[in-house]
C-alpha cells in the first residue's frame, strides 16, 4: 500500500495555488496567439493578390488597424486586420452600382483601374463575391484547436509538475 505524505501534499496545492493562475493564463495567451498566428498565415496564403498590398497589409492587432477580424478565446483575445479600407470588400464581397464609371484600361483580360484616365468601363451593378480569407483561416484553425489546447495543456503541466508529480 502507498503512503501518502499529507506535508508534501500541502507543500505542492500551495505551489500549484501560486503558480497556476499566472501559469493558466500564460498559456491562454500562448494559445491565443498561436491560433492567431496561424489565422494570420492562412488569411495571407488566400488573399488573392495583383500587387500583394493586403497581403503584406495583413497583422496581428495593430492600432492603426481599420478592418479588424477577432478570435474570441474564453478570456484570450486575438484581433487580425489592415488598414486598407477595401480588405472589408474583399472579404465579404460587395455589389457595384450598375452605371458607375470606372477609370482605367484593359490589358489583356485584367482591368487595370486608374484614377483621371479618360477611358475606363461602365458596371453592371453585379454581386461580387467575398474572398472569405479570413472566416476561412478562423474555420481552419477552428478545427484544430483542441490539438493547440492539448499541447499547450501538456506543456502546462510540465512546467507546473517539472519533477513529474
């Protein structure tokens, strides 16, 4: 029969008492932003791109930030935006307004919009389809982090525990 010592039981609920709570949300922290980093890769690799200005506009939580895309943890918070202000369009698809003339010229199959050219072309007013870039990135990232929480959990309780107790 194993003995327990009641003093190395209290020695080790009043270290753990101490240390898990700073611990606990360090690694909340951790996960957070880990899932956010891993959003922010995902969201980067589907931007579609003709000179990759969002792409390279693309951060985590930064002031200057007009677009922001939040991931809600329990207590953790992680935001990813841009601050140009068409990334919302790109996103979430919009619709053109049917007669609006748009600047610019054809080269080839790719309108290249210019502001002041004397040509350009008239629009349909049809839905543009969003991207999705971001809610994509979040659904992706959403289906692996019980595998994130998992390691983060089992580095928790090795630094809680680094004896193996």
């Amino acid at each position: 029969m194993a003995k327990v010592n009641k003093k190395d039981l209290e020695r080790q609920y009043k270290r753990l008492n101490k240390q898990s709570k700073r611990e606990v949300q360090v690694s909340m922290d951790r996960v957070a932003r880990a899932a956010g980093l891993q959003v922010l890769r995902g969201a980067q690799d589907r931007v579609p791109s003709r000179d990759g200005l969002l792409r390279a506009s693309l951060m985590l939580g930064h002031k200057e930030n007009v677009f922001d895309f939040v991931l809600n943890g329990l207590r953790a918070e992680i935001t990813i935006g841009t601050s140009l202000s068409y990334a919302r369009y790109v996103e979430e698809g919009f619709t053109q307004r049917k007669g609006q003339f748009v600047p610019g010229y054809w080269d080839k199959e790719k309108f290249i919009y210019v502001p002041d050219h004397p040509g350009g072309m008239i629009l349909k007013g049809k839905r543009i389809p969003g991207v999705h870039y971001l809610a994509r990135s979040e659904a992706e990232v959403e289906s692996i982090m019980d595998e994130l929480v998992k390691e983060e959990l089992d580095d928790l309780a090795r630094r809680l525990f680094p004896d193996g107790r």
